[in-house]
C-alpha cells in the first residue's frame, strides 16, 4: 500500500479525528517548510538515528530498516542536488519528508513515526542546527580575531591616543587598541561555546509531551546525534526553547561587539580624524558627490546589530506566556535563530576582510597625540608618586592644564618654573615623563599598553587562535 502524499499532508496527517481538511487559509498560514526545510539535515538525521533504534528494540525489521534508510539517503541526496520537490500541502520540512519517503518505500515510511512526535522531532533538528551553528559562527568570530591579532602585530609602535567619552584622554598603542576587540570576541566565542554545551542533550524520545509506551533507547538516539545525554523531563525538552534563546542572546553581544568596531572605523575613516582608510573593495561613492568615500561595510554591519537584537526580543517575546507544554506559537521560533546566526556570521567575515585591507595612518595618529593634553594624568602620577596624595595632585595637574590652555600650548611647553609656580616640589625630570612612549612603558602590568605587555597578550592571542 502506498500513501498518497497529498492526503498524507493534510486530513491523514491528523488521523481519524477530522472530517475535512485545512482550509486553503488556513493552511498558507499553518505552513512552515518555506523556511524549516533548512533543517532538512538535521531531521533525517534524527529520522535515521530513530530508525535504528527502532530497528535495535525490535520495532523494524532489518529489511524494514533498510527500505527507510534507503529511502531517507534517497531524499537526502535529492535535497543536496536541489532536485527534491517541496510540496506546500505537506507543510513542514517533516510532513515532507516523512510523506516522500512513504511514497518512496510504501508502508513501511509510516512505522518511522513509531514512538516519535513531531514536538520531540523539531526540538531535536532545532538543537542539531543551534548547535552546530554556534560552532560556525564562532569559526567566523575567530577568523576576524585573527585578523585584528595580524594587524596589532604590525601597529605595535604606532601610538594614538586612547579616548573615554570620544575626548582624547592618555597615550595608547594602535595594538593594544586592537586587542582590546580581540578579547571582546574571545569572551563571544565563550559564550556561543557554553550555548552549545548546555543545549547537547537529545529531546528524541520525549514523544508528544509525556514520553512514549514504547521502549525506546533514548540513550542510543543521543549518542547517534552526538549529544552529551538524553534530556530529563518530556515536557521541558519539548516546549522550551531557553537554548534558541541563549544562543540569540550571545549572537546579540557579537553582534554588538562587532557593531562597535564598525562604529570606530566609521568614525576613523572621517577627514575629522583620518586614522583609517579603507580599501576600495570595501567603500562605495554617491551618486551625486563624486568625492565621496563612504564606509558603507562598515555602517551596514552598525545597521544590522538592531535586527540581530531584535531576533532575540522576538524569540523572547514569544516564549514569554507559553503554557507548558508544545504550542505551535514555537513555530516561530526558527526564523529568528536563522536570521540571526547568517547576520552575525556575515558581518564578522565583512569586517574580516576589512579589517585586513584597510591602512593605518600612523602620522596622523601620532600627531592627534599633540593636543588635548593626554599626559596630565603623568603629572598627577609624578606628584603621588613622590608622596603627594593623589586628590591633591589631581588638583595641581589640573591647574597645570588650565595654566597650559591660558597660554595656548601644551604641557611639555611650559617651563619648570611655571610647574614650580603650581608646587614646589616639580623638578626638571617631569618633563620626561610627559614623553608619549614613556608614559606609556610606565604602564607595564598585566593588561596594560607597555611593549612587553602588548607583545605577551599578542603571542597568548596567537596560541589560542591557533595561528602557528
């Protein structure tokens, strides 16, 4: 006997209990496989793990078992090739599968679903997919860390200005800078690493809500699919989604992380402080000002930090009021996570890119350190250091810098008796330590922009990203 997809799709789908099918309406608004065919892998995936087990328990034959997974590698190979045909009737990537294989193999395509709900199913393919994408995009993440740690190492005596409210406030290197978005993505890396590690546990088996009669093998399922362990209570594997969710939720500080190094190359590249420059493959022009060299990578990738937020208020939204247990309102589930994890991969392989072609105009950066009076703070330290309490030398440092501003220079080109105006106890050595690299090497601990320092943070960064 073989079933007839169509009808499998619709009415039968459901069994006896209806009388008609689905409106047209309402089934254009129930269908889902425009987007969730995208987990076609992991559901045959899943299909064939809980076919052997099947097989193992006594449930299939072993001609049984062969027939299904002939005909599941059949549909897979199809869905590789891109001849496979959707059919909308069937709704979603499973009803397609599942009724394609019936149609393949005969009757035997309908003891697949033996022990098994459609609830355990997609929390399954959704947990393969989530998994397998917090590793990919981690990949990508790694891939832009290396490329900000091979540019630090080029820029490691290039010396700009640090900035705290976007005002120049201390001398800085260009590669501490740099590895300062190398550790931000480190700890993105982290937490999509923790996501996958919480969320490896197989809802296969945990039925529609409560289990199954069957004595299914669940640990055999789990260790087919890779996972840690089996999940302990059926109706938390399968009506939450607090794995979807964390893993939006690290996407999101990504994403924000990567936004904010675009923000800085926007800034950068401006002719206000000309730091950077773009390569060309990553700029575009106007269409009207044909002067323009606009760092549109950069400001699309700022752009989409909100959609990228906006996917895990969405998920978060959704699961807000859910009941226990499945309710279809988690079929909305899948489009954020899918937008998500391609937005975020896309923009830390962009900025890759960018960040490797772009130039450095270490000129500029140097000079931007000969105004704003960056190593004020090297005064007040001068005077703690010999004993003055720090309040009290954060004062003299500050009329020192008004002093510096009524005459219209800066700090290193006032005389020592100006200095000694302010307080006694300034000598001739201060003035060494208003030199921009020795302000800097002063500051030699751990995670600090001394030489060293920046080096030793260089070489740890290389090891972990495994760059040879």
């Amino acid at each position: 006997m073989c079933y007839r997809g169509a009808e499998m799709a619709t009415k039968s789908a459901w069994g006896g209990r209806f009388a008609e099918e689905l409106s047209e309406t309402a089934s254009k608004f129930l269908e889902s496989w425009q987007f969730d065919q995208r987990l076609a892998e992991e559901d045959i995936a899943g299909s064939l793990a809980h076919a052997a087990m099947l097989q193992h328990i006594g449930v299939l034959s072993a001609d049984e078992f062969a027939k299904i997974e002939r005909g599941l590698k059949g549909i897979r190979d199809d869905i590789r090739g891109g001849t496979f045909q959707w059919d909308p009737k069937r709704e979603d990537v499973h009803m397609n599968v599942e009724a394609e294989l019936t149609a393949r193999e005969g009757e035997v395509g309908g003891k697949l679903h033996t022990g098994r709900s459609r609830n355990d199913q997609v929390a399954t393919d959704l947990r393969l997919f989530a998994r397998s994408a917090c590793g990919r995009v981690a990949d990508a993440l790694d891939a832009l860390a290396r490329a900000l740690v091979t540019r630090a190492e080029g820029e490691v005596d290039t010396l700009l200005p640090a900035y705290t409210h976007v005002q120049r406030a201390q001398p800085n290197r260009l590669a501490h800078h740099l590895m300062a978005y190398v550790e931000m993505l480190r700890r993105d890396r982290g937490r999509l690493d923790d996501a996958a590690r919480r969320m490896n546990e197989s809802p296969l088996g945990s039925g529609a809500v409560c289990g199954t009669t069957f004595a299914l093998d669940r640990a055999m399922t789990s260790e087919a699919l890779g996972f840690a362990r089996p999940t302990a209570n059926s109706l938390d594997a399968t009506a939450d989604r607090d794995f979807v969710a964390e893993t939006l939720a690290a996407l999101s500080i990504a994403q924000v992380h990567l936004s904010r190094l675009a923000e800085e190359l926007v800034l950068w590249s401006t002719q206000e402080f000309g730091f950077v420059e773009m390569a060309d493959a990553h700029t575009t022009g106007s269409s009207m000002m044909p002067q323009k060299k606009n760092p549109d990578i950069a400001e699309v990738v700022r752009g989409k930090t909100g959609r990228v937020v906006g996917d895990l208020v969405n998920l978060l939204v959704t699961l807000k009021a859910l009941p226990l247990g499945y309710n279809r309102d988690l079929q909305e589930d899948k489009l954020p996570l899918f937008d998500a994890v391609d937005t975020v991969a896309a923009c830390a392989a962009v900025l890759a890119d960018a960040v490797s072609a772009m130039r450095f105009n270490r000129e500029r950066m140097r000079a931007a350190l000969g105004a704003g009076f960056v190593t004020a703070t090297e005064v007040a330290d001068w005077l703690a250091a010999r004993g003055v309490p720090f309040r009290q030398a954060h004062e003299v440092a500050g009329k020192i810098v008004a002093k510096a501003l009524s005459e219209g220079c800066e700090l290193a080109a006032l005389s020592l008796e100006t200095y000694q105006s302010i307080h006694p106890m300034f000598d001739a050595s201060i003035f060494s330590a208003l030199d921009f690299e020795t302000a800097i090497e002063r500051r030699d601990l751990l995670g600090a922009p001394a030489r060293a320092r920046v080096l030793t943070a260089i070489a740890e960064a290389r090891g972990r990203l495994k760059m040879g």
